[in-house]
C-alpha cells in the first residue's frame, strides 16, 4: 500500500496585483501545476526545490491544510481535506517555521495537551515521552515556557510533539532552517533512527542538500509547481553533474593551475576557482596535486546546492 | 462527545494561564462590570425623558436588557475570541488548527478564553433581577420553562452570529468591523422593545439576523404583553426553533468558511 499518491495534483490562487493607483488585475497563478508522484510506505523521501517551487503548498494539500483546485490525493488511502481528522489522528507534521507548540506553555504541559488531543493510550505516550526525551535530550528545557526556548530547542520539542501519537508517516517542511550546524545533525540523526527502528514514512521538503544526502535515497525535485526530477541522488550527481568547487588562495600569483580531475574556472590574482567532481576526485588528492605546485595558503570548497541542481537538470532537458 | 471532554480541557489551560496575573485579571472583571453599565445608562437616560418607550416601562426594558445581555455575554467568553480569526488567517497559524484530529471551530473557539466577560454577566444578572423584582410576573410552570428557555436560546443564537460574521474573516481580510456591527450591534438592538424598529428592520431581525427571538419574542408571552408589531402569536414560543436553526446555518457557513483557506507562503 502506498503511503502517499498524488495524480495531477494542481493548487491555483487567485493573486491581486495592482496596475495603477486604485485598479487592479487578477492573475491566476499555479502554486503547483500538475504534480503526479507516489511515496511506499517506510521510505524517506526527500522533496527539494528553490524557494516558491511549490514544496510547502503540496505538503499542506496533503496534510487538510490546503483544498487542491484539482487532481487526485490519497494519503493512508484517506482523502486528506475530506478525511482530515481522520488522517490527523495518523500523521505527524512539523513546520520548521512555525511551532505546534502552546506558546506560553512548558514544553511538558504541550505533550500534556496533545496527549489529551490525540487521544494518546497512557502506556504509549509514557514510553514515547521517555524515548524522545532521552534521544532528543528534553529534560533539560521540558519544564520551560515554549517561548523561552532557543530555536533548536524548540524544533527537537515539536519533533516530539508530533511523534508522540506514533504516526505513520512524518511530513517535516524544512525541519532544519536556521539551525546551526551541531543541531541540524542531531535532527538528522533522529529522524534517520526514526526511519529504520518505527519505519516512519518520512516525507521531507527542504532547500539544504546536506539534509538529503544524509537522509533520504531518493528525492523528488521541484519547480515552478513541477516534479522536474524524481530518483536517487547518486543518480542526480552523476547524471547532472553536481560540481563541487574548489578556491584556493596562492602564496603569489600563478598561471591557472594543471591538475588532474579539475578544471580551472575562474582566476583572480593568486585566487583560483577548481570545479571538480567528488565521486571522481577527493578534494584531499586535488590539495595534494596543488601544494607539488605551488604554495598554498588558504582553501575553501563550495558544494553545489538545491539552484545549481535544479539549473543543471533544466540545462540538460 | 469525547472531543467536548478534550475541548474543556484546552478550554482550562487558557483560563489557568489568565489566572497567573490574578492582579490584572481582578481588575480585569471589575472593570468589566463597571463599564458595561454605561450600556444600561442609555436606557436610563431615555427613561428620564420619557415615562414609557413605546408602551413598555422601565423594568420590562430592563428586562429584556437583563436577559439579552447576559447570554451575549456568556456568548462573548468563548464567541468573542473569534476576533482573534483574521489573525490567525493571516498569520497562517490556521495551519495547526488543521492538523489537529478536532473540529476547526471548537479549536478556533479555544484557541482563547476570555473570562474577564464575566464582569458584564454579573452586570446584566443584576439588571435582571432588578427588572424582576419591579415586575408583576404571572410566574407558572409555562413561564418558568419559557424564561430557561429563552436565556438558552438567546446563547445559542449569539453563538451562532458570533460564529457566522466572523466566518467572513476567510472570504475578506480583516472584516472584524463588519462582523462587530453584527454582533455587539446585534445586542445592543435586542434590548429595546422591536415595535420602536421600522417594518424592514423588524423583517431583517425576524427572519435574518435573529435578534428579536433573543428576548422581545418570549419576553411578549413572559411578561404577558401585546405586541404592537401584529406578530404571529407562534413566534413567542419559537427561540428554541430559531436557535437550533441558526445553528445549522452558522456550521454550514464555518464549514464553506474553512474550505477558502488559504494559508501563507511557507
């Protein structure tokens, strides 16, 4: 059975723009425009895209937030704004822009709540709040106001607080946003053992790679209310040629550099820019080949992200 | 009705918290109190011009006064936080509403208890009393029941004004001002007798906005008066009718509502 299926999903608004003082036009615009995909139960998919793509409007069709203008929608085999509190009872969503937490609440009197809300079974939710507390280490804020915790801190509470009626499958919108980077992989690794020890269905939108490339297998790319790419990230990478960067800052100016496995894209004074691939060429080896050359002071690599990506499967289409 | 058990309790976390700044909140209701006696001055004030207002004396205006006011303001404990809805639209905090396994209006309805109302209930059960204790009331069980009867319905039908004017919040942005006048106007145009009103406002508090079944209605049979207005008899004993009627059509109206939400970007 399928977790999630999507047939030509479509969400059109109505968006006002103004064209002179007092008048103005109405303009449909397709948030998303026919998207089409299904999600097996246990996987953990990743739904990437550039900022307006679409990700958070198809997550909310599939959630009962958002009535789609049409196409067909089945999540658990439920029809989610038709059945929403049904499907409520076994899903889990977090937006990592907005908390589901009460604000003025400690974080325990919210799972309180949420116990009584999701008619959580006691023996349940005590082991869950247990387990959660201990692998997402709660208890050090579990008695303090939601409004008083940090970002990160927060984000690990409304984890917790949409697990803790055991869904079947986790809808996270940008999970990781603004956190810095030691919180981002305790997220990570939270929901990675989420994933194989519950078999939660992780559907995950997100603009960071990193996310992607430590979590999920495979990823649905999107844009402009479009599935432009669905598969494996290896298979990404290898077909689109995500280039990773290499600048180096050299002791003096030289002439671009000759190394295998790297071209040199750019130079700027004794600063030069290497694109290369890294399932091909280690940064470690490219170091290597540089310092035979000349003398290094500096390095710095830039991987691809989520635009170039998306650029580069539109190049190659 | 496990949801109503589960409600109550959302209910209680929100007055717990209101409960933290005992101070303000004492201060709170008193001023309440206080305040929403100016609203009864009015009707003193034509009292002291005139003997009688439209063959109706003072304790029978107050006693529709008394008892219209009391349920809208019980009303406005748990209704008077749907002026909270634009925000919650606007914002897309509406979102977690949806999310939750609960129905969107008991959510939206607790999202906020504002017990401070209390203030005026206390204000308009004393002008009730008042009113009652001038009166001659033929009391029998009839009007025993009638008089429960109407304190209820009259709840009812706030409830579900309160609940369709601001049901506009998720057609227009921001329409507390419309969905004000219809409420608070609504009271205020419910505690005078109907037979000052023109023909079509008494038509459009009929059978549109029903106010007149809020108290003029059963107060006519209550206090035993004839109505100037030539109204069919039936429609004294016709609140429960209208409130279970306007029920109906405010859940409809909420449920079309919600269907237009449009969240934010994310």
């Amino acid at each position: 059975m399928n977790a999630v299926e999507l047939r030509d999903i479509r969400k059109t608004f109505n968006v006002y723009r103004r064209t002179g003082r007092i008048r103005r036009e109405r303009v449909e615009v397709d948030a998303v425009a026919g998207i089409s995909f299904t999600v097996a139960r246990g996987e953990m998919v990743g739904y990437v895209g550039p900022n307006g793509a679409g990700k958070s409007t198809t997550v909310k069709m599939l959630t009962g937030i958002l009535v789609p203008s049409s196409g067909f929608v089945r999540v658990l085999d439920l029809e989610p704004t038709r059945q929403r509190v049904e499907l409520a009872r076994r899903i889990g969503v977090v937006f990592g822009q907005r908390t589901q937490l009460w604000w003025d609440l400690p974080l325990r009197d919210s799972f309180e709540l949420l116990r009584y809300i999701y008619r959580i079974p006691s023996d349940v939710y005590e082991r869950n709040l247990a387990e959660f507390g201990k692998v997402l280490d709660l208890e050090t804020f579990i008695d303090t106001p939601v409004r008083q915790l940090s970002l990160g801190q927060r984000m690990r509470g409304d984890l917790a607080a949409a697990l803790l009626h055991d869904p079947e499958i986790l809808f996270l919108d940008e999970p990781t946003i603004g956190l810095d980077v030691v919180a981002k992989a305790r997220i990570r690794e939270f929901l990675a053992r989420l994933n194989v020890e519950r078999g939660t269905t992780v559907l995950l939108t997100t603009h960071d790679m990193d996310d992607i490339e430590r979590l999920c297998k495979r990823m649905l790319v999107i844009d402009h209310g479009r599935v432009i790419y669905d598969g494996d990230l290896q298979t990404v990478k290898a077909r689109y040629g995500a280039d990773s960067v290499l600048v180096v800052d050299l002791e003096e100016t030289a002439p671009p550099l000759d190394v295998p496995g790297a071209t040199v894209e750019r130079v700027d004074g004794p600063r030069q820019w290497l694109r290369f691939r890294r399932e091909h060429t280690s940064a470690a080896s490219l170091l290597s080949h540089i310092a035979s050359k000349a003398a290094v002071r500096d390095i710095a690599i830039q991987d691809p992200d989520i635009e170039d990506v998306v650029r580069r499967i539109y190049g190659s289409s | 009705m496990a949801d109503a058990a589960v409600f109550l309790r959302l209910a209680g976390s929100r007055v717990r918290a209101q409960f933290s700044y005992r101070l303000s909140f004492l201060l709170q209701i008193v001023g309440a109190f206080l305040l929403s006696f100016l609203d009864f001055v009015a009707i003193l004030v034509i009292f002291l011009h005139l003997p009688r207002l439209a063959h109706w004396t003072l304790p029978e205006v107050a006693f529709l006064y008394g008892s219209s006011y009391v349920a809208f303001k019980a009303g406005d404990v748990i209704g008077g936080n749907l002026d909270k809805l634009p925000l919650l639209i606007r914002m897309g905090t509406f979102d977690q509403v949806l999310t939750r396994p609960l129905g969107t209006l008991g959510q939206t309805l607790t999202v906020d208890i504002d017990i401070r109302h209390v203030g005026g209930i206390v204000q308009g059960l004393v002008v009730l009393l008042y009113s009652i204790s001038r009166l001659h009331i033929a009391w029998d069980p009839v009007r025993a029941v009638m008089f429960v009867a109407m304190i209820a319905s009259a709840l009812v039908i706030y409830g579900a004004i309160w609940v369709s004017a601001n049901a506009v919040s998720f057609w227009v942005m921001d329409a507390r001002e419309v969905a004000n006048s219809v409420t608070y106007g609504g009271n205020f145009l419910s505690q005078y007798p109907m037979s000052i009103y023109s023909i079509w406002m008494r038509r459009l508090f009929a059978y549109v906005i029903p106010i007149a079944f809020v108290s003029y209605y059963p107060a006519l049979y209550i206090l035993g008066k004839t109505d100037a207005t030539h109204s069919p008899f039936v429609l004294r004993f016709l609140s429960p009718l209208v409130a279970v009627a306007s029920v109906i059509v405010a859940r409809f109206i909420w449920r079309m509502a919600v269907r237009r939400y449009r969240s934010t970007g994310s």
